[in-house]
C-alpha cells in the first residue's frame, strides 16, 4: 500500500522524445490502466516506475520519497510482464521464492508466503512443476504469484493478458480485479486493449504520442472524452466522427449539405462557421423513417447485436449497433439524437462544451 | 517401394559404419598380436586374446622412449579438462559482458575478440612461445594450458545464445533483487546449461588432440602428453613395438569418447528441457 507521484517525468531515446512529461497522483490501493495504441510510450511509462529505463528528466515519488535514483531491487515494486519471464529451468515454487530467498526472507516464512499465495491462485497442486508443463493461464498465474508473495509497495502490470486467448483473457481480467481489490495494492496496470482498460481501472490515463490525453474514471472517459483521439480510441466499434460547421448563433451544427442538428444542451462558443467535428457513438444511433439514408457495406452480426456498417450520402463511413438482428435490405434511414452529441473543435480535436 | 529404399539406406548404412569402424578394429585387434609379426606385414583382424597382457604393460611401464601410459594419460587429461574449463569461464564472463552490460568501446572489445578468430594456434606459435618463454612457463602445466585457453569461437558462440534469452528475464531478475553476479549463477547458466556441455565436449576434444604446441612449450618428458608419448614411441622401422603402439592409440582414443558419450546424455537432457 503506498501513493505512487509522478512529476513531470519525461524519457528521450536519443534525439526521439517518447513521453513529454507525466504527471499523475495515485492513491493507495488505487488501479490506475494506462492505456494507448502501441509506440504511445505507454510500456516506456512503466519501465520508467519499476527503474528498468532511466528517466531523462522528473521524479518518480514512491510514498512521498523520490525513488528515480534507485535501483528496480530497492524499489519494492513488483512487475507481471507480458510474455511472463518466469525463469524456465525453476519449479512453480522456487519461481515465486526466487525474490523472496535474495532478500533473505527465512525459510518457513516463505514456504508460508508462497503456499498462501499459491492457494489464492489455484496454483497449490503445481508448486513441483517446470513453467514448460503449464498452460498460459497458469504461467499467468504464476507471473502474479510472483509478484504477490513479495508484498510490494506497487505493482505493475505490462499488456499481462495480451498472450492469452479471448475467453481466458476475460477470465483473468476478473481475476486480477478481484486480486487487485483484496490484496488493496496500488497498481498500475498497461494496455492496449480498452476493454480491459474499461473494466480494470479505477482510473485511466489515455496517452497519445508520448502525452497524457485524459486522465479519469473509465465512464468519464467513454462518456466526455477529451478529444477526437480519446473519442474514436474508447469504445468499440469506435465512434464517428464526421466533420461539421457551427450555425444559428451557436447553436447547432451543419453538417453534409442541409443537415441541421440542434445542441440540447446548450450552445458553444465561435462564429456561425467554425469548424468542428461531431461524434456519436454507433450504439446511440437511432433508425428513424425520416432520417438519412444510410448505404449499408458490411453487416456484422455479434448474436445479442449487430453492426451495421455503411456511407451516408457524401460518401462517409458510419456505423450503427442495433440491439438485435440486422435490417433487411440495401439501405436503412438513420438520424442521430442531439442529446448523444460530441462536440469537438476540428483545429485542435479538442472537445467543445456549451459556453456558460 | 518404400520397404526396398529402406533396406537400401540400411546397407548403405551398415557399409558406412563398417568403413569408419574397420581401421578403429585393426588398430585394437593389432594391439594384441605379436610386433614381429606386425612388421612383418602379416596384420590380422582377428584378436590375440593372449596378447592382451600389452595394455597393462604399456599403462604401467611404459615404452622405449617414452614413459608409462597412466601418466601421459594424467598429463592429457589435465590438459584437456583445464583448457576445456578454462574456455568455458572465459568466454561465458566475456560473452556475458558483450551481451548484457553496456560500456565503452564494447563494441570494439567484441571486434578484437572477434579478429582473433582469424589467428589459429600455428600462427601465432612464435610469439606465444616467446612470450611463455619470456614468463618461465617452458616445461610447466600452465605453459602448456593457459595460451590455449583464449578461445573467441567459445566467445562468440555464448554471445549468441545469451542475446537469444529474453531481456525480460535479465529484467524480472533485477525486480526480484538480483544483481548481475546472482542473475549469471541463479539464470542464464542453468538456462544455458546445454549449450555449455555441448560446448565442453567439443573443447575437450580439442584439448585432448593438441600437438604442435606441446611439442614446442614441453620438452620434459614428465609433461608428455598422449599424443606426444605416441609419436615419441615410434623409433625406426625395425625397433618400434607396433603392438604397444597400437595399445596405446587404444587407450588414448577412450577418454574423448567416454567424455561424448557421458556428455551425449546431458545434451540430449538439456535439448529436450530446455525451454527459453
């Protein structure tokens, strides 16, 4: 249990800046998912915290004291990686005694921290075994163990489920969840993958290219996301995103030649004619006889519901998530409810709320 | 078909093996026969069973012009295994800091071990010689060893199978709290525990059949190691005892292969667990 700060931390590979400073302040206990496309330095964000990689410049404060000087073994944090790296010639056990035998903890007390650790994991009936002999839920598993019985000050996880196959992956995600909660440990948890992003964090940090894009609650996030980038990111199938012109005072937008959507929610700031772009999530699409008509490409059944992805009359992509079965026929007539509206500003993505 | 090729392979086979055994056969089954009759010319393929008494005589006393056999056995063993350990060391510290650590002029270092490649043992004799001149080391064990001892192809080949192990687990190692001694004794040996006996069976081989430089660095004849006794026990044509000759080949020929056989098991071991 301790508070991870991040001030300012920035890391440059040669010439190349990969994260532009960072600053962040975790509670206790607290799940922080940092999530982004691959190369946005999410991993390098990581490797900065447990010390792998030495920051170019800021600090990393671990409980209030500054630990970037440290050594990764001085840190007393403790990391799940990607393709495991559980040492392949050591038994399950001596797998997660290995951290705990170098710090000199004593015998019995790590029979009885691996065993106990063993037991919250299931991994009990394979203590004897090679990582080579197991499947890769439980080399996953054994990964946590791993970090578990060192009763770290932080964990970190880097993409931990990403070597797993969907429907184990789904279950682990509950499980480290779960695991995260009862142990209270602050973790910071990386991904690629916004489903786990969602479900995991109880905080996320979008970064994009090396910068914090937004940082809040998952629904916060999928709801008022910052900007365009934020906005097509989270939430899948993405959102769409069409461009469009401010009009009537502010009040509304046009878009696609006539066009008319008025704001509910009040109106936003800039000249009749600044330019923008709208979302709306394809989930939040309404089918309606006097909609648009929407020139159906590719129908993508997913059992409970479906997407339905197709061009509007100037020829741009948009998709739609019905509850149910597909419509039938070439076309349907779609229109898109204002008060499901993003808004942002098409010069610098940003999103744009009412004025006032 | 498939049944006729088999058979055919199969002779093939069989005929192989005879053309590399039957050499290997004459020299023991001439080990036992009588030395006039070997020079005579009349060299047969079938054992003498009472001339086997020539192993224990050539193991314990020795030859004309050379001396017993246990002790050149002795001297080669230790030659063998100090050259082979020696290698191993070496290159695995060496390979070890080309691969995981990062310093100046690295690179360099590992081009200089590198270029050495292209330098064998015959070239670069007379400087050798000079320098374990030079040192005092004529007619010593470490005379004898340590100049074989540098080795880049071990180097090299340890340099390779350390880049192929994930740096994650270099990195998991430094989070559980080992430093860069642990990691090699703890990790990355065990882990390249095959590559190493494989590695030992050909150095050892290696060491074993060395010539030309005990030849030159040990002039003393309690340093001869087996392949010197044999030369030295071949006089003139007339005097040489073929048969303790051959008995000799015999022995010398046992230890490389108990070591490839003892060292086949491991390797195989190690193939079949090893998992990186």
């Amino acid at each position: 249990m301790a508070s991870l700060v991040l001030e300012n931390l920035r890391k440059n590979f040669g010439a190349v800046a990969v994260l532009h400073g960072i600053d962040l302040a975790m509670a206790s206990g607290e799940m922080l998912v940092i999530v982004g496309a691959s190369g946005c330095g999410k991993s390098t964000l990581l490797r900065l915290v447990a010390g792998l990689e030495v920051p170019t410049g800021g600090r990393i404060l671990l409980d209030g004291s500054d630990v970037a000087p440290l050594d990764p073994a001085e840190r007393d944090i403790a990391m799940v990686f990607q393709n495991y790296a559980l040492y392949p010639h050591m038994s399950v056990f001596d797998n997660m005694a290995y951290g705990l035998r170098i710090r000199g903890v004593a015998k019995d007390a790590i029979r009885t921290r691996v065993d106990s650790a063993a037991e919250m994991l299931g991994l009990t009936p394979l203590l004897m075994r090679k990582p080579r002999q197991l499947s890769g839920g439980q080399r996953q598993r054994v990964a946590m163990g791993r970090a578990i019985v060192r009763q770290p000050k932080l964990f970190l996880f880097d993409e931990p489920l990403s070597n797993l196959d969907a429907k184990l992956r789904v279950q682990m995600r509950a499980e480290i969840r779960r695991l995260q909660r009862r142990m209270a440990v602050t973790s910071l948890y990386v991904t690629h993958d916004q489903v786990e992003a969602m479900t995991l964090g109880d905080r996320l940090l979008v970064l994009h290219q090396g910068r914090p894009v937004q940082l809040a609650t998952p629904m916060e996030v999928f709801e008022n996301p910052a900007n365009t980038y934020v906005a097509g990111f989270i939430g899948a199938p993405s959102m769409n995103l069409f461009p469009a012109a401010l009009s009537h005072g502010g009040t509304a937008a046009v878009f696609s030649p006539g066009q008319v959507i008025a704001f509910t929610d009040g109106r936003r700031p800039g000249a009749d004619g600044r330019k923008l772009i709208l979302g709306i999530r394809p989930e939040h699409v309404a089918i309606d006889p006097a909609g648009m008509e929407l020139q159906i490409d590719l129908i993508e059944p997913l059992g409970s519901e479906t997407v339905v992805i197709g061009r509007l009359p100037d020829g741009e992509l948009f998709s739609v998530k019905l509850p149910g079965a597909a419509p039938a026929g070439e076309s349907m007539a779609v229109s898109i409810p204002a008060a499901h509206l993003h808004v942002f500003d098409a010069e610098t993505g940003l999103r744009l709320d009412p004025a006032g | 078909m498939n049944g006729r090729t088999d058979w055919f392979a199969h002779l093939v086979l069989c005929l192989g093996a005879l053309l590399f055994l039957l050499p290997i056969w004459l020299v023991i089954s001439g080990s036992t026969l009588d030395p006039a009759a070997i020079a005579r010319g009349e060299l047969s393929l079938v054992p003498r069973l009472s001339g086997l008494g020539v192993y224990a005589s050539v193991l314990t006393q020795g030859s004309p012009g050379a001396g017993p056999v246990w002790r050149m056995l002795m001297v080669s063993a230790g030659m063998a295994l100090a050259i082979a350990f020696g290698k191993i060391i070496i290159s695995v510290l060496s390979a070890y800091a080309v691969a995981f650590f990062r310093f100046p002029f690295r690179m360099t270092a590992f081009w200089i071990i590198f270029i050495t490649l292209m330098l064998p043992v015959e070239v670069r004799i007379i400087p050798t010689y000079t320098v374990m001149s030079n040192l005092g080391l004529i007619n010593t064990f470490p005379g004898l060893t340590v100049p074989l001892i540098a080795s880049a192809t071990a180097t090299l080949l340890f340099r390779q199978t350390f880049l192929a192990v994930p740096d994650e687990l270099f990195e998991a190692a430094r989070m559980d709290g080992a430093g860069p001694w642990r990691f090699l004794r703890d990790i990355l040996l065990p882990v390249s525990a095959a590559n190493i006996a494989a590695l030992f069976v050909i150095l050892f081989v290696y060491g074993w059949n060395q010539y030309l430089w005990p030849l030159l660095v040990a002039t003393d004849p309690k340093l001869d190691t087996i392949v010197i006794g044999i030369v030295k026990m071949i006089g003139t044509e007339t005097q040489t005892e073929w048969n303790r000759v051959m008995a000799t080949a015999v022995l010398a020929l046992l230890p490389p292969v108990m070591v490839v056989m003892l060292m086949q098991h491991w390797f195989v071991k190690g193939l079949t667990e090893g998992d990186k």
